[in-house]
C-alpha cells in the first residue's frame, strides 16, 4: 500500500460507490421483488391494451383513422400528411413492428403524462421542490441508458414493461420541465386579475395556468414523444419487439437491409407523431379560429352532413 | 362610528415589503422616513399610516407619482396584498380580520377590480372574459351570459362578443375589462390606472363612459391616477399620496384653494384653476339683489339695474331687468331663456357665458334653488387668485 500522497490523494482517498450501488442492488432483487413485479401490472394492462387495439386494427382502416385524426386536428394537409406516412409504413413491410413501437411509445408517454404533468404543477408551486428534482432529472437525462438498464433488467426482468419503465426514465424529464416553466410563464396580471376575482387555487390552475401553458405543455409533449421514440433500439437490448428489434438485429446480422427498414420505419413514424403533436400545440394557441373544434374538420363535416339529413337542406355557411 | 354613507374605512394601515416589517414600524415610529429606512434594513414602505373614509356612491380618486404606493394602497382594499398592521372596514365589516372562504367572498361579490394591462383572458371570448368573475362565482352558464351580454351592452361592446382580446383594440380590450369588473355588481369598483395605457383621446372618452355609468348606478369607484388632470376630471375627492404617506383628502377645490403642504402646492401650481373650481365655488350670494316673489304676485323692483327673482323655497324664477322698465318682463325670462349656470359647472364653461351677457350669472344647486351668482369681476378676481 502506497503512504497518503498530497499532490494525488486518491490513490488512498476513495470510496467504493460501485460496490454500494451492488450490495444494495442485491438486496433490493432478493427483498423486494415481490413490490417491483407488482409495478409491472398497471404498465402490462396499458401497453397491452394499447397494442392489441393497435394490432387489431387492420391497415386500411388504420391509415384512414390517422388521416382523418391529423385532419381534425391540423387541417386537410395535415390530413394528407399522415396518410403518406403511414402509407409507407405498410409499404415497407413493417406494419405490425411499427404498431408494436407505436404502443410501447403510447404507453410511455401515457405515464410520463400521468407523472410528469402533476410534478411538473408541483414544482411550479413549490420552488425549494423544483430546486430538488431539477438534478434528478438532469441525471435521468443525461446518465446512459446502459447504466439502468441492467439494475431494471435485474428488478423487473426482460420484456415490454421493463422496455416502457426505460423509456418513462428518460423520456420524463422535458415534460417535467415544461409544464413547470409553462405554468411559471403565465403573466403575473392575468394571475392577479384571476385572484382579485377571487379564484381559488384550484380554480386558478384549471381555468387560468393550465389553460395559458398549454402551448409550452405541448412542446414537452411532443419532446416526450421524440425521446420515447429514440429510445426505441435501447429498449430492444432487454427484448422489447417492434422496429428497435428489426435495427438491432440488422446491427447484429450485419444485414443493413433490415437495419435500414427498421431505421425508416422509426423515421416515418416520428414524423408521424411529430408533426401531429406540433400541430396540437399551435392549435392550442392560436385562438383567431372563428370555429369550435368539433365545427371543424371531419367531425364538423359530418355533424353538418347529419344536420343537412335532419333538416331541410340549406346553404351550408362555412366551406372546409 | 362608521357612518351610514361611509362605504370603506382605513385606519392606521401600514405595509412594509420585505421579512423584517416589525423592525422598520420601529424606525418609522422613531420618525425615520422611508429611503433611511430602506438603506438601514432593506425594508421598503409601502404604504404609511393611511387613514381616511370613501364614501358610498362617489369617485374617489388616489392619485401621486410613481412609487407612492397607489397600487399598494388599493391591493391592500381586497387584500391582493396583506396590510402589515391596521384595520380596514368595508361595509363597518372589517375586511382584515376575514379568514380566507369570507375574503374570496368580498372578491367574488363587493370589490371587483380593473387593471391597467387589461389582464383579459387570451383564451377566452370576450362573452367569456366578461363572465369570468362569475363563472369563479360559479354562477350557472346561462345566468353568467346574460349578465356578461348585459355589462358589455352597458361598455358598448354587445357585438363583439366572440371576439378575442387580441383582436380588439386598447380601449375596446379595456371596456371588456370594465365589463367583466360590472358584471359583478360588486358594491367597489377598483381601478388601477384602468385608462393610462390608452392613448388621450380614448382616455377622455373612457372617462366620459365612467362619469355616465357611475351616476347611472351610483357606483362607489376607487380610481388609481399619476394624472391629476384626470384625477380632477372624475373625481369626487382626491387622496394625495406621497412616499407612501396619504397627505391630504378632499375635494379638488378644497385642495386646489387648501393645499395642505408645499408638496401638494406644487403639484396643484400647473393645474388650470378654471377646469378644477366649479361655478358653486366662487357664486356669492348678494341679499340686496334677490327679489322674493311671493304669491305670484309681481315683485316690486328694487332701485338697482338688475334683481334675481326666487320663490317662496328660494327656487330660481328669473331676472328682473330694470332698464327695460317693466317688471312683468322678469317672468317672461324663464331660467331656461337665461344663461343659468348649474352649480357644479367648471368655471372654464363659465368664462364663455359671463362674456356674454349683460348681468351676474345665476349659479343653481340641482333642486333648483338660486345658489349665489356670479359677476364677471368676481370670476376674473377668483382665476387670478390661483
Ligand atoms: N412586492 C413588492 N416588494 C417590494 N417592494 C414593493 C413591492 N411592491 C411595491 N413595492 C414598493 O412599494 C412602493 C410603492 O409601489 P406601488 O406599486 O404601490 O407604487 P405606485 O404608486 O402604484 O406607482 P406607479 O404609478 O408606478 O404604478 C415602491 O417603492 C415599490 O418599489
Ligand atoms: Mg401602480
């Protein structure tokens, strides 16, 4: 053993973080893993409710209710933009990877917004919460998906859910952050105004801060989503199946062909979602719409089409 | 002791901003004044010792420069800002003892405020930022737009109402946020520099749109103003901040002609004396030249050009015209023929009047009763005084 050296202490000075982190890892496989499986069972119901949704529905039907949703929320163009994208998904044979991606992605985002939307509230309220969890997320978004892969892999096993659980860890923390820095941007005026007439806090947060933080909200969303998307091929090193799947496994063959499908089928799918959620985000801000949602869109055109059937025809007032 | 017509009470109220306020009550007590204080302790006064009464039904207008405390003295009315110590009453109801449930009460249903910026809604139609308090109230949907529709109707702005904000311009934006204060029917309305951002022409038109609604309703309004021509223009009383410290109170003729220091001297010098005193100030009231008629029989004229005719109550009739000669002429003067100056004229309309005719105006108090009158040497002597 070498004496203390002041010019380098470390080479006595040390502690074994590693060793920790194992001897704790261990403990918590061998006594708690009865708790981390029960963790597994809402995240199963999710995912697998969403995919076989997904699954089941055949892709005609599929790519026309994607069309007709960019419609309603975006415009015919948005409309015709989605039909392509998923057009090609089929085209290039990934259908059913792309719907298994898809779920896995809906289900992360479904519980990063079921978590991050309400801490992200909280934090904006409580500032000495918001100074605490900010380095928690920093380190959920900057430590290498590696690193927790293993402790997840060793706490909930291999599979979809333990796949999701990776996802929610990274792709958390945008949204976290956005809904807080959405609510904290809302103009002190409208704040006070909502106050002096006297608007509980409740009241305040639903009808005032949430309403005005929508558009950022949106932008973690749609931040969200990306990250989910991108975590797809780290997800399928614990045998998650989808599109990750295919490129990892092209990666593995060195069979670039299937590698390359499965890298633009992720690419069509995140244009997919990327500008559908974009879309809601600039939707939610512009207010010059002289129509309520639901006038508008395939919806408005066939509440009007019902309405025509109902009554004597008229003039119909608004083209699409 | 709180008298009927006294809608709100202040007393004794002090805020100091900043985490040690008792300390700075301490120095001001000493007699420390405000910067000493805010160099030794960091604490910032905002409102010193304030007391003074709103009476129900007037204008009372708290005007002072930047950083007086204005917007601190209103925000401490509905307690959008806690007082540091002292009492206010509204209603002989003390608003600071309330526990929360009771203070959103008196936001939701007595006090409703305007607000320099607009702080309308962007999200929402103009229909629905006027109905906002209400819906806070949880007033039913129904219910809350016909009350909205009712308000914008009084701010002229009935069609407008699934405009958003941002489509409407400064002035029309700040007659939704009037509108939304009204909907209310709150007993105060509070307005904090409601019209500064608008340029002065709107600014004029909106003061004009207040005076109406406010003598139509004999609403009480606290209007927040730097502007003392505003202040004079609207105002039934006028509270003088400075530095935190409310230094005189009163009608803008008693203080134009009491100042209470040289800083409210100051302030009042660039005033045009004509726009703040009114014909009542400056009327006398000369025994020798009043005629009573009584029974409706000609009055005997007295041996002077002019006499001023009233009846039995002291009503105004009409002018007794000596050098035509005839006293009957004097009835056929009927007050409206004549240039009768109602009592709370400014003198500014004044000057044009006593030009132009040959003999004292008449000043009348509302009920019709002759107040004094008014000569033109009078007038020149009361505008050269100030
Ligand atoms: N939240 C606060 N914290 C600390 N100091 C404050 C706070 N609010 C106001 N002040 C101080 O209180 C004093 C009075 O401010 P206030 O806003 O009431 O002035 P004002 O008369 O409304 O001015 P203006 O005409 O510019 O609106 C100022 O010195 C200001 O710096
Ligand atoms: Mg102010």
């Amino acid at each position: 053993m070498s004496e203390f050296n002041l010019l380098d202490p470390f080479q006595t000075l040390q502690i074994p973080l590693g060793d920790w982190v194992e001897a704790s890892l261990t403990y918590f496989v061998q006594h708690f893993r009865d708790v981390f499986r029960a963790v597994r069972w809402p995240i199963d119901q999710v995912l697998n409710g969403i995919e076989s949704l997904l699954l089941s529905v055949p892709p005609t039907i599929g790519i026309i209710l994607g069309s007709l949703l960019g419609w309603q929320v975006a415009g015919r163009r948005m409309g015709m933009l989605c039909a392509v994208t998923l057009f090609f998904l089929g085209l290039i044979g990934v259908w059913a990877e792309s719907m298994t991606t898809l779920a896995l992605v809906l289900t992360s985002v479904f519980f990063c917004g079921l978590f991050g939307v309400p801490l992200g509230i909280l934090c904006a309220r409580y500032d000495r919460l918001e100074k605490f969890i900010r380095p928690v997320l920093d380190a959920m978004q900057t430590l290498p998906a590696f690193v927790y892969l293993v402790p997840v892999v060793m706490l909930f096993g291999i599979g979809n859910v333990p796949g999701v659980l990776v996802t929610i860890v990274f792709a958390l923390p945008p949204l976290v952050r956005l809904t807080n820095l959405g609510i904290r941007q809302v103009p002190a005026d409208k704040i006070e105004a909502a106050r002096a007439f006297g608007a509980t806090p409740w009241q305040m947060l639903t009808r005032v801060q949430l309403p005005l933080a929508t558009q950022t909200m949106m932008a973690g969303l749609n931040q969200t989503l990306m990250l989910s998307l991108s975590m797809v091929v780290i997800a399928s090193m614990i045998s998650v199946g989808g599109l990750g799947q295919m490129v990892l496994r092209g990666i593995g063959r060195l069979d670039m062909g299937l590698a390359t499908v499965g890298g633009v089928g992720l690419v069509l799918l995140a244009i997919f979602l990327d500008r559908l959620t974009q879309a809601m985000g600039e939707r939610s801000a512009s207010t010059d719409m002289t129509r309520r949602w639901y006038q508008r869109g395939p919806i408005g055109l066939g509440l009007r089409l019902l309405h025509l059937n109902h009554t004597k025809p008229g003039p119909v007032r608004h083209a699409l | 002791m709180n008298r009927d017509d006294d809608i709100l009470v202040v007393k004794n109220i002090f805020k100091v901003f900043g985490d040690r306020p008792q300390e700075a009550l301490k120095m001001l007590e000493k007699g420390a004044d405000k910067d000493e204080i805010f160099k030794k302790t960091g604490q910032v006064i905002g409102v010193f010792d304030a007391n003074f009464t709103v009476k129900r039904g007037e204008i009372f207008v708290i005007m002072g420069l930047s950083g007086s405390g204005k917007s601190t003295m209103v925000r401490l009315f509905n307690r959008l800002i806690e007082p540091t110590s002292g009492s206010i009453y509204l209603n002989g109801k003390e608003i600071t003892g309330l526990n929360d449930k009771q203070l959103l009460d008196v936001r939701r249903k007595e006090m409703s405020m305007v607000f320099q910026s607009f702080a309308l809604m962007p999200h929402m139609t103009v229909l629905e930022n006027a109905a906002f308090g209400l819906e806070i109230s949880g007033v039913a949907e129904k219910e809350r737009n016909r009350r909205a529709r009712e308000a914008l109707a009084q701010v002229g702005l009935a069609a407008h109402e699934y405009s958003y904000p941002h489509q409407l311009s400064g002035g029309m934006q700040q007659r939704v946020g009037l509108a939304r204060a009204l909907a209310n029917d709150p007993s105060i309305l509070l307005m904090d520099e409601a019209f500064s951002a608008l340029d002065p022409l709107i600014r004029t038109e909106m003061q004009d749109e207040l005076i109406r609604l406010q003598a139509e309703h004999k609403r009480t309004i606290i209007f927040i103003s730097h502007d003392l021509d505003e202040a004079i223009r609207i105002g039934h009383r006028i509270a003088i901040m400075e530095g935190g410290r409310v230094v005189q109170v009163g009608t803008p003729q008693e203080i134009l002609n009491n100042p209470a220091d040289a800083y409210v001297e100051t302030f009042f010098k660039n005033v045009d004396s004509s726009k703040v005193l009114r014909a009542g100030d400056v009327a006398k009231f000369e025994s020798e030249i009043v005629v009573r008629q009584t029974n409706g029989a000609t009055p005997e004229a007295p041996a002077i050009p002019y006499a001023f005719i009233v009846d039995n109550d002291g009503r105004f009739l009409g002018v007794l015209d000596n050098c035509t000669g005839r006293a009957d002429g004097a009835r056929k003067l009927a007050p409206k023929d004549l240039s009768v100056v109602p009592f709370d004229t400014p003198l500014h309309d004044v000057l044009g009047l006593a030009a132009a005719v040959p003999y004292p105006l008449p000043v009348v108090t509302r009920d019709g009763a002759l107040h004094g009158t008014i000569s033109r040497e009078s007038l020149l002597k009361s505008l050269s005084r100030h």
